[in-house]
C-alpha cells in the first residue's frame, strides 16, 4: 500500500426523514482480515492480501448489499476500521460503496450529531457489545434498529443462505420498530 494512498471520504448526515437508510459493519459482517500466519484456509472465499494479512469476501456479501439496496435509500458502510482500510477494501471487493457512503473510525470518534437517527445498522457483534453500543450511540439509533448477523470468521465461516432469505422481514420489523421509538 502506497503511503500516499488517499480516499477523502465525505459522508453527509441524511436528511430527516429518510427512514430507509441501512448502515452495513465491514469486518465480520462483509470481510474477514487475518494474518497469514493463521490456519490454513479453503473454500469458496475470495482474498486479497494487504500489508501481510489477508482479507477474506464472504461469499454472500453482494448478496447482502443488493438486498439492502433495494430495501434502502441509502446504504452506507459503517466500521470501526480507518479510511484507507474501509477504502481498499471497498475497491478490492467491488462493494460499490460511494465516498459519501462510508464511515470509518475517524468520522465515528469524533461526530457531535448524531449520523443517522433513523436509519438501522446491521452489524455481527450483538447490541450489548462495546463496539455496537458506540456505533448505535454515534449514529443515534436504539437496540430496535440493530439486525445481528451471523459472524464471518475462520474457522467456521457462517454461510447466510437462510439469514437473507429472512432479511427483508427483519428490515420490515426493524423499521416498524424504529417507528414506535421516534
């Protein structure tokens, strides 16, 4: 990775109203990121190294966005990873999202306003994680707007066939239960 590699992300708080904006976690959600030194892995995953780790596609990670962006007005990637992170792996994995349509951990430690108080976040750690509870407190959502997904990670890499199968009434009960808390 070049040093001078940039990416100048601009995410823009949604305009209120927008009750179909769906904020989609990077690592264990869509990618997985290793060492190389880990186990050896097999299957149907595609790679791509960075900086002697390797990152993992879970195969059904477009699947996933296409749902979403066909439920959503918006879909935007939300991580507790850095901006050149989320960057290449966004570019390295074609995930389509727009530089307005991410936000990493820059923008999550140092928000005032709340980025998306009517939006839902699908995420693989649970709502009482760390990491989960601060992400909802940054983007001023309640436990309600919170779709858990299975994890993605070695060794026992979840597939999600029934998970989206589901997905669209989760997106349904979310929003409706967004609704009653606003």
């Amino acid at each position: 990775m070049p040093d001078t590699y940039t990416c100048g992300l601009n995410y823009q708080i949604p305009a209120k109203g927008h009750r179909r904006h769906i904020f989609v976690d990077l690592d264990e959600t869509l990618i997985h990121y290793s060492e190389l030194a880990d186990e050896v892995y097999t299957g149907p995953y595609v790679t791509y190294g960075l900086q002697g780790r390797l990152m993992f596609l879970r195969p059904e990670a477009h699947r996933l966005l296409q749902i979403c962006r066909q439920w959503a007005d918006k879909v935007v990637m939300c991580t507790y990873a850095a901006d050149v992170y989320a960057c290449l792996a966004n570019e390295a994995f074609d995930l389509g999202f727009g530089k307005d349509e991410m936000i990493t951990v820059e923008l999550l430690s140092t928000a005032k306003d709340a980025l998306g108080p009517e939006g839902l976040l699908i995420d693989n750690l649970p709502v009482n994680d760390e990491n989960t509870v601060i992400k909802m407190h940054v983007l001023g959502i309640e436990a309600g707007s919170l779709i858990q997904v299975p994890e993605f990670v070695h060794p026992e890499f979840v597939e999600l066939a029934s998970f989206l199968d589901e997905l669209p009434a989760l997106l349904d009960e979310a929003l409706i239960a967004g609704e009653g808390q606003g």
